[in-house]
C-alpha cells in the first residue's frame, strides 16, 4: 500500500517529486561515501542494572562526509534500506564492529550488539557473510548479539522463511538474537515465545518523561512485566536520569542502555571505558 501510494504522488504531487530527487541524491552520495571511506562506528555502552558493569557495546554507524559533521543514522539509514545499498553497508559496520570489539571480549568478556535491517536478512548469504565475519576478526559467536526489530520474523512469508533461518543457523554458533525498539511493533507474545530470542530491548519511548506521572510510571512496568514474562534478558533503552535507572532496577530489569550510563563515542573511547572500569 506504502509503495502504491508512492507511485501515485510521484505523478501529481511536486513536493513527492522534490522527495524523489532528494532521495535519489542520498544514495548517489551514500554510494559516494561508501567507495571514500567516509563511515565510521560507534559504541555506546549497556550495563548492567545492578553493578554498573558494560557488558556489551552497541554498535552504531555513523556518516562523516568530508568537512562536516557527522550524519546521523535516522538521517540515511531509510535511503541504504530503499537503495538496498544497506546490505553492503550493514557488512561493513559488522566486520568493523567485529573487529573492534575482538579485544574487548578477549580480555573482558564484553560483547558486541550489531543492528541488521530486513533487507540484509533476506540475503540468502547472511548468515555466512556474519560466520565469516566472527571468523576474521578470531570471535567466538558469543561475541555477536544481531539487533532485529519484531515485525521482521512476525511477517509471514518467504523473507520471514529465510530469516528464521539464517537466525537459527547462527544461534546454534553462539550468536544471539535481540528484538530491538521492544513494544512499539506487533508484540504478539504467543509467537515471540518460539521464535530464537534472547533479549528484548525495551523502546526509549516507554522511559517516563516525568518521575511524578503514574500512568507513565505503569507503562513501563506492563512493558518490563510483559518482556520478563517470556522469561529474555530484559534491557532498557534511552535511561537518561537516575530516576529511570531505579525505576527498572525496582521492576527487575537486567540491563540499561542510554546517556546515564554513556554516549555513542569512538572504539577508543570505549576501550578506555573497559580499561577503568577494569581498574575499579
Ligand atoms: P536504535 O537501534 O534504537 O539505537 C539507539 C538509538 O538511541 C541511537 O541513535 C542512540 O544514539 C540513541 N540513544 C542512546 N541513548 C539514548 C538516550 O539516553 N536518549 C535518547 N533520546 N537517545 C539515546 P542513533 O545512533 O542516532 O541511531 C538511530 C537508529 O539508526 C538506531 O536506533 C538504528 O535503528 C539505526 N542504526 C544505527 N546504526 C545502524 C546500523 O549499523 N545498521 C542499521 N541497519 N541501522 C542502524
Ligand atoms: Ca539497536
Ligand atoms: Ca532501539
Ligand atoms: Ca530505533
């Protein structure tokens, strides 16, 4: 229906038409900066809710075209995925991040999340290109969590074949599989509870703006309850304030995510991270 409506406006509507060109301009310099060099990753950390601890890192692109500064990734992301250009640049952040992070679970134990769109897992070499990345970098597959939204193995279908696939094929190597933006999709639990999960990441948009407002206050704990109840690791995303990290540790959930406890920064910043914490 989103595509037909698209082709329609493509015809009569001119701000579409000016849409269109921009677009198309976005992935001729996506293009562009994938043949310069221009991407790099960075790390932001998630920690335990009780101890502190950064037990992983998430890994997320970043576009810096020359003499600017950095594109952020709600910015391009939807062009890559449209172009398709998305699956050659979702490799790239994967064997960087992966080769990143290969120090860090070395020497601490730390591992790597990495976002994957739906066109990448509808490839029917995905679940070799990730092998082959683990390989290359000398990580073992507990290494790697793949960051997926929900509606990717809800929808039904030849895709969803593969995906289900590909995501079973790698968590016998030790990969695991984390739903991220956790309740803003389908959440249709009975399927969630048989598909190959491990961690739900609960959306930002549940953390309460203000401490005082209940009705807030018990949506994120229906949120929480619902994710612990099909019995994954609980994390919770955009935990800003002090009072966000209580309020999830009183609900029990497991990890956080979010500036509270760090920024997004570069591998070298979260390799100084691991080094203090370590020194503590
Ligand atoms: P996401 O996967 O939900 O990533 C979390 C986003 O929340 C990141 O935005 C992060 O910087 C931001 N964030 C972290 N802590 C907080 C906080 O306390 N408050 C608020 N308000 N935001 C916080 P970012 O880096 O701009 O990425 C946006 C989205 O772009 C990501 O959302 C993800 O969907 C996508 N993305 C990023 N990197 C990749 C990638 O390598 N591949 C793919 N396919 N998508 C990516
Ligand atoms: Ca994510
Ligand atoms: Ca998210
Ligand atoms: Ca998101």
């Amino acid at each position: 229906a989103k595509a037909e409506g698209k082709d329609r406006h493509q015809v009569f509507d001119p701000r579409m038409r000016r849409e269109q060109a921009g677009r198309i301009r976005m992935v001729e310099r996506l293009r562009e900066g994938l043949e310069a060099d221009e991407f790099t990753v960075h790390y932001q950390p998630i920690v335990t809710l009780r101890g502190g601890r950064s037990v992983a890192f998430e890994a997320l692109v970043r576009w810096t075209p020359p003499g600017q500064d950095p594109i952020g990734p709600d910015r391009f992301i939807p062009a890559a995925e449209d172009s398709g250009l998305i699956v050659c640049l979702g490799e790239w952040v994967l064997r960087r991040a992966c080769a990143d992070a290969a120090p860090w679970f070395h020497t601490y134990g730390t591992t790597i999340t990495v976002n994957v769109s739906p066109r990448q897992l509808a490839e029917h070499d995905f679940a070799d290109k990730v092998r082959r990345a683990l390989d290359d970098s000398g990580l073992p597959g507990a290494a790697l969590t793949l960051e997926i939204t929900e509606g990717v193995l809800v929808r039904s279908g030849a895709h969803a074949e593969l995906t289900l696939a590909h995501l079973t094929e790698l968590r016998s190597a030790g990969v695991r599989v984390a739903i991220d933006d956790f309740g803003t999709g389908y959440s249709s639990l009975a399927y969630l509870r048989d598909l190959p999960i491990d961690f739900l990441k609960i959306d930002k948009s549940f953390m309460p703006d203000d401490p005082t407002d209940a009705q807030q206050g018990a949506l994120v704990r229906a949120v929480v309850d619902l994710a612990r109840s099909l019995r994954l690791v609980t994390v919770a995303e955009g935990v800003e304030t002090a009072h966000h990290a209580e309020l999830l540790r009183t609900l029990g959930c497991d990890r956080g995510q979010g500036w509270l406890f760090g920024r997004p920064g570069t591998a070298a910043a979260a390799s100084l991270r691991l080094v203090s914490e370590a020194t503590v």
